[in-house]
C-alpha cells in the first residue's frame, strides 16, 4: 500500500509540521522536563553558591537603578550575569593585548609572561560589547 508524501501537516493528528522547538525536553526515564523546572534547577544551585560581586553590592545597584526584589535569587542571579559580562569583557582585553604583543619581540619565553590591563586594550573590549569609552582631553 502507497502513501502519498507528507506536506507538512497532518490533518488526522492535530499538530502542524513546524520545526517551532517546544519548551519541554522528555528525559532518558521517561519525565517531561519544561522550561519551568531548568528554572528550578538553576535557582537550587546558586542558593550555596557565592558569586564574585557581593550580593549586598548588586542589591544597593539595584535598588540606586529602581529595582526592588524581596527575593534574594534575584539578587543572586543578576550577580552571576553581572560576573559573566565582566568576565567577558576581561577576555576579550586579554585577547586584544595577546594580539599586540604578538608583534613585539619579548625577551621573556614560557608560561611566566605576565600581561597588564591596560586602557589600550580593555577600549576596543568595551566597545565590541557596546559601551564608548573616550579619554578625558587632558590625557591626549
């Protein structure tokens, strides 16, 4: 018995062929685990977990921006985005002064070279994450 090829939807189940992902992930037992419990599971975590900017600093930011949570994980979770961005834009800096001093000859060989964050390096790092940074007139 022939079939004729499939157009994408199916009258006779209900759903359409869309390749829309759904918020849910069935697991190797069986469980259906929606985007509410990733959620869960992220909150569970990070309540031991002390991030590098100080919850009570994030909170006074916060709070100086408007921002009001009785919830601490709120807190907590906004630190760990704040340490993520910082730490990329460290990296990037680091990128940007290893590609400069590739060109320099360095006198020193190994793993004991030692680099400086500089202003020359965290600018271009800044900018590549949208934020200008210009030196005052008198450092010209």
């Amino acid at each position: 018995m022939a079939t004729a090829p499939s157009s994408g939807t199916s009258s006779s189940t209900g759903t359409s062929g869309s390749s829309t992902p759904t918020p849910k992930e069935v697991l190797a037992n069986g469980d259906v685990k929606t985007a509410g419990d990733a959620l869960e599971d992220l909150l569970y975590q990070i309540e031991d977990y002390a991030p590098t900017i100080p919850d009570a600093v994030t909170g006074y930011y916060l709070n100086r921006a408007g921002f009001e949570s009785s919830d601490p994980r709120v807190v907590r979770v906004i630190s760990l985005a704040a340490q993520k961005f910082i730490s990329d834009i460290a990296n990037d800096a680091l990128q940007h002064c290893k590609m400069r001093g590739s060109g320099q000859s360095s006198k020193k060989v190994g793993k004991d070279k030692r680099y400086t964050l500089t202003m020359e390096d965290l600018t271009p790092a800044l900018s590549e994450h949208g934020i200008n940074v210009k030196k005052p007139y008198y450092f010209t």
